[in-house]
C-alpha cells in the first residue's frame, strides 16, 4: 500500500549564482527577495519559503556542488544523499554536506564532511551522484539515530525507492564487526513500508525501545455501517493514531468551512471507532517522549510485555 505522493525533490533550476545576478543588475543582498543558501548561492525567497527542512538541506547541498571545484565528482552520501532522495529526517537536517570517500581518508572541512565507505554504483539526482537510496538508509543507521534510520527506511519502501532485498543485501555487505552494522541490522528488521509517516515511524521505534506488543499496521476498522477507515496502530480491541503536526489531518490553507467538515467527520470516525475499541491519540510533542507515549497507551491497556513479538520473523502485518 502506497501513502500520499511525498513532496518532489529540490529543484536546482532555482538556485541563482551571485556573479550571474549582479550581471543582470540585481544585488541579492540588499532587500528581501532573496534567500542566501550559502556563500555565493541564492534563490528566491517565495521559493525558499514554500520547501520544508529536508527540501531545504537538498537546496544547500545542490548549492555546495555547484561551488566545488575539484577534478573528481562529489557523491552525496548519508544525510546529503537522503535529502536529494527526499527521505524523512527526524532531528534536525544538519548545516555541513556529506560525501562518499572510497579507500582513503581525507580531511573535512566545517561545510563538508567526508563519510568513508565501501564503493558503491551512484546514481544521478538533478545532476549531483548520489548513493542509492538502500545504501543511503544503511549508512544513515551506521552513522546516526535508528528513528530517523527506519523513517527514511519506511519512506524509501512505502514508494518503492527501495526494495527489501536491496536492504538485506547493502546489510550484508558490511563487514562483521564494522561499526553501525547492528543499527544497520535493526533497521533493516523494522523497515516496514505500512508506515505512513515519519511521526508513525517514530512512534513504532519509541514502542520497540519501550517493549511494548507489535502492533499490526494499518488496520481496517469496520462496523455496522461498513468500512470506518484505517487504524495506524492496531492491537486487540485497542486502536492508536499519531495525528501529526495539525489535529485531526487538517491540510494547511483549508477554509474554515473546510476544516470544520473535516473535524465533523473525524469526530464521527472516533465516535464509530470507540463504540469497537478503545482509542488512543498522540502528536509529535508526545511522539518524541517515550515516557508519554507510554502513559497514552497505557491508559488504554497497552504496556511492556515480556515478549513483544517484534521479530516474530515469517509473520504478516495482517490479522
């Protein structure tokens, strides 16, 4: 099952060298219509404002490939490459670029950072190389946190950027007893593509740390009327919904007659599924604490158990 298109990979047809619009008369530094990538790079600054963090990072990494001036090609790895491909990141993008070293060490700088790595087969993102994207989710567990790990592994299968065998394979090239190859396993047993955002991702991450039972994902809820709709979490007789950013799903720029249609059939959607289940809600701020996550869902009866199932391996994610 596939989830909503996710927003399309930066454009670097937006950015503007300096020395290109001050040949055209425009001085980017003085007034407001301009946004600064970095050192020499622009773009304009209604572009700038419609992209989120990770189109954001993907801008300032197209920027910095467009200002190296080296003999051998920059490959985007790690977080550069997961921002190219449009992958989720949980923590905040970080301000350097990273890129693929091969078989020698080099030194870094306070923009770019060396990531040392087996050789692998780039692939072209608006004309920057870029680890694939199995790599890239693997190198992110290797070097990094397994919430942002298995969101971006989640995203990566959800739309099919990467196939399951290519995670196991890109696992098993890695040496035994290399860093990250544990995180790298993990990832790779919890990449499941029923996920349908980086906040469920989180939240199932949260629950692994916290023992409590897998939950089955997307589960169809129905009742005397038919089909109520899908519940993120499933347990039995217990259903669990992150609500993202905006209570309720309400899509930015919705009117007020809009949003209150949608609140009115959300409210009835939790009045049909509370008459078959018990329900818990949580948004980001809850997502990111375990200990709160842990008391909303223990409120509703789920709480560590000693065996949580979570590796049950040859099992499916439907009852």
């Amino acid at each position: 099952m596939l989830g909503a298109l996710p927003p399309p990979p930066f454009d670097p047809g937006f950015l503007r060298l300096a020395t290109d619009l001050r040949r055209a008369g425009i001085e980017p530094s003085r007034g407001e219509g301009w946004h600064h990538v970095r050192h020499g790079v622009w773009v304009d600054a209604t572009v700038w404002v419609g992209l989120d963090p990770t189109q954001r990072h993907a801008a300032f990494v197209h920027a910095t490939s467009l200002q190296r001036r080296l003999d051998a090609p920059l490959i985007a790895a790690g977080t550069s490459a997961a921002a190219l491909w449009g992958l989720p990141r949980i923590e905040a993008w970080p301000s350097h670029v990273r890129h693929l070293v091969t078989g020698r060490r080099v030194r870094g700088s306070a923009i770019m950072r060396p990531m040392v790595g087996l050789e692998t087969d780039p692939q072209e993102v608006h004309g920057v190389l870029v680890t694939p994207v199995a790599r890239t989710v693997i190198d992110l567990a290797r070097s990094g946190s397994l919430v942002t790990a298995v969101a971006a592994a989640d995203h990566a299968l959800r739309h099919e950027l990467c196939s399951p065998s290519e995670l196991i394979a890109e696992v098993a090239a890695i040496p035994r007893r290399a860093a990250g190859r544990t995180s790298a396993a993990l990832t790779r047993d919890l990449a499941d593509p029923l996920s349908m955002s980086a906040g469920e991702s989180l939240s199932r991450v949260q629950m692994f740390h916290l023992n409590l039972p897998k939950p089955i994902l997307q589960r169809e809820l129905h009742d005397g009327e038919g089909l109520i709709g899908l519940g993120d979490f499933w347990w039995e007789g217990v259903v669990g919904e992150f609500d993202g950013k905006v209570k309720y799903r309400i899509p930015a720029g919705a009117t007020a007659e809009e949003a209150s249609r949608i609140l009115w059939a959300e409210k009835r959607r939790e009045d049909r599924i509370r008459t078959r289940a018990r329900m818990a809600r949580w948004v980001w701020f809850d997502a990111l604490r375990p200990d709160r996550l842990l008391q909303k869902l223990a409120h509703v009866g789920i709480r560590p158990v000693a065996r949580p199932g979570w590796f049950d391996l040859g099992s499916s994610n439907a009852s």
